[in-house]
C-alpha cells in the first residue's frame, strides 16, 4: 500500500514544461539581456556541429539541446526580447562543484575563454552539465555579475515535473517551511540501519535557514539550483554516527565528531570501499565535514537523480565538502587535493536508501521541540505549516 506522501505525489498533475515560463518566473528577465548555455562533455571540441549529439549515451547534453537550446533560438528569444542564445562546451570536471575549467568551444569549432568571452558577456547562463556547477557558477556570478541557473542531471521526469511548476508557488510553500525551522538550536536525525540505531545532532545555534526555491529575481548576481525545493541550514557543528550507502552498495557507519566525518566502519559489503573512504578521511580531513543540512520541500515523483529526489518533502540530505555557495567557509584552497574540494550530498529517501530508515527527524527551537520527519513521512507539524 501507498504511503500518504506517495498517494499526494501520484495524485499531482503537471503542466507540461515550458522553457519560457520557466525564464520569466525563475529571472524575469527584460528585454535586451543577453543568455547562454553551458554543457559539460569529456572532449568539449566535439560540440562542433554537434558531433556529440551521435553518442546516445549524452541524454543530459542531448536534453540541453532539444529542450533549450533549440526552442531559444526558434522563438523564444524573439518572442521575449532577449539576445544571445550561444552554446558553449567545457571538459566535464568529473565531480559535484569541482571548479570549471576556463576553456571551452562553440558549435563552429572556435575555442573561448569563458572567464574572457563569457561570464561578463551574458546576463543570464543556464548552466545543463552531468556534475553539479552551482558552487563554482555562483563565485562567479559575484565576480561578474551575472544570474544564472544550474540544472545537471536534467532527464525526462525532471522535465515534466520538477521544471515544469510555477516556481512562485514553491517560493511560498517553501518559505512557509522555512519559518517553522528557522532559528533552531539543533536538528536530529535518528536512524535505523541492519537493526541498529545511529543518531547525528547537526548544531545550528539559531542561525537562519535558507530555501532554494527557484527565483533568481532583480538585478544582484544569484544562482538558482533548478529543479528547487528545499529548505537547508549550513551546521556550525556535528556529532554522532550515521549510516551512509556508497554507490557500490556498501553501507558504512560514519562516525562525526567537531562537525566531520572522522572515521568509517564497514556496516555491510565491500571492505576495500570503506578503507579508501578512510584514507581519504586521514589524508584531506576537510572531505569530511558537514557543510549542510536539507528538508525537501515538494511533491514531486522519483526522478532517479538527486538534483531533484532531494527536493521532495520527506526526504532529508546532509553534505560534505565545499559550502562556500552555500554561506559556509568551506572554499577549495582549503582542501589537500584540488579534485577533492567538492560538495556531494548525501541523500536519505526509500528509493535511494532502501536498508536505511530515517526514523525521526526532530528539531528543538527555544522551548519548542517537534518532529519533522518520521518513517520519511512529513510530520502533523510540518503537514500543517503549509495546509
């Protein structure tokens, strides 16, 4: 039988995507502004008259150019005043946030800089790449003063729902969420994994939280995450253990300690995995702190991708790494290895983690103390801030 947030979201219908509603409500944009696109690929010269295209294998780029690309340059940048609508290629970076070279190609074969013929050349950059941008794009969005969006793993469901809603509406919904956890003192995620509870107390000390709800308005250099949807707070402090799936299925115990991760143990599964976790731990211990904490705030379907999987209500993240985009400290100079100062989340949800349950997500504020999340259902206290 359906959980209630599973008979919600299969009840949701969507209008189908439109790119130029999505423009208009994520940046109002005025006419004249000029807009591009960025793609990643492992050899960027064969965006040269579209040779990638020929691989079935590049869905994300493919999307970029069937659902972007081609609609902007066919009718919308007439029909809403805007210039532009160049592509550009760069090497993928081969992780989430990693900085972006500054090289990159057109479709008639010529090589730019994009630091030089692009980032001050555009007012808007849509960003469609395999690993998430967001972290280097907005650096560079305040150094150049342009607004953007960052929309990796894009994929047909992504596209039919998660980019196809009115953002106005996930601003208010999420802003609403937002007032009922802002100013905590502490978050607890209580967990459930091979018949063994592990508790994490993410330390907030009253800060602020934050959305991401799609709008990236006005003239102030921003960033948009699309698809968006969340409400997150950057830990000042961590401790506890928490159970963690590697992508090969391995499950691990990360222990945490000063808000790091500071050791793994084998839960589950391949030994190797774990011990590499561990040398990475030891030799660059910046790799293992917690640099967010983040409450999916829609009803949207499993895309498969966590871009938008994170954003659903009832599912909690946390993240290790860089979280400079994000308000935190955590830039890349301060990591060992350049190809190590990425931001990678850690998504909890059914679909994604299936030998782990999320059984509380509690939150204490003042006086007040409530259950956010239990079983990966949203609570009566959550359900009623935005009834």
């Amino acid at each position: 039988m359906a959980t209630p947030i599973a008979q919600q979201i299969a009840a949701r219908t969507f209008p189908p995507f439109s790119l130029e509603r999505l423009l208009k409500t994520t940046f109002g944009p005025k006419p004249g502004q000029r807009l591009c696109i960025l793609i990643d690929l492992e050899n960027p010269a064969e965006i040269k008259d579209f040779a990638f295209l020929k691989n079935p294998a590049l869905t994300i780029q493919k999307h970029a150019i069937e659902s972007f690309h081609k609609p902007l340059n066919s009718e919308i940048l007439a029909k809403m005043g805007l210039k532009g609508g160049e592509i550009f290629a760069y090497k993928l970076t081969g992780g989430s946030n990693l900085d972006l070279p500054d090289e990159a190609f057109t479709p008639e074969g010529k090589q730019v800089s994009l630091s030089k013929d692009v980032y001050p050349n555009y007012d808007i950059i849509l960003c469609i790449s395999t690993f998430s941008a967001t972290a280097p794009l907005t650096a560079f969005a305040k150094q150049y003063g342009f607004r953007g969006a960052t929309l990796h793993g894009v994929n047909d469901v992504i596209l039919s729902s998660g980019l196809a809603v009115d953002y106005n509406d996930v601003s208010v919904e999420a802003e609403k969420l937002r007032l009922g956890v802002t100013k905590a003192e502490w978050i607890e995620i209580e967990f459930g994994c091979e018949g063994k509870n592990h508790t994490l107390r993410l330390i907030l000390n009253g800060q602020e939280a934050q959305k991401s709800h799609g709008l990236c308005l006005g003239d102030e250099p921003d960033v948009a995450n699309l698809p968006a949807g969340e409400v997150y707070f950057v830990p000042e402090g961590a401790e506890g253990a928490f159970p963690h799936r590697y992508e090969d299925g391995t499950l691990g115990l990360m222990t945490v300690t000063g808000g790091r991760i500071v050791k793994a143990e084998l839960i589950k599964g391949n030994a190797t995995t774990v011990a590499e976790h561990n040398t990475k731990l030891t030799s660059d211990p910046v790799t293992g702190e917690l640099g967010e904490l983040g409450l999916g705030t829609q009803l949207l379907p499993v895309s498969g991708r966590d871009i938008q999987d994170e954003k659903v209500r009832g599912t909690v993240h946390v993240a290790t790494g860089r979280s400079d985009h994000l308000g935190g400290h955590l830039v890349p100079s301060m990591f060992a290895e350049k190809s190590h100062a990425t931001h990678d989340d850690i998504l909890f949800a059914p679909h994604k983690t299936p030998e782990i349950v999320v059984k509380q997500v509690r939150m204490k504020r003042g006086d007040q103390q409530e259950v956010l999340i239990e079983n990966y259902e949203p609570s009566e206290y959550l359900n009623k801030l935005v009834a």
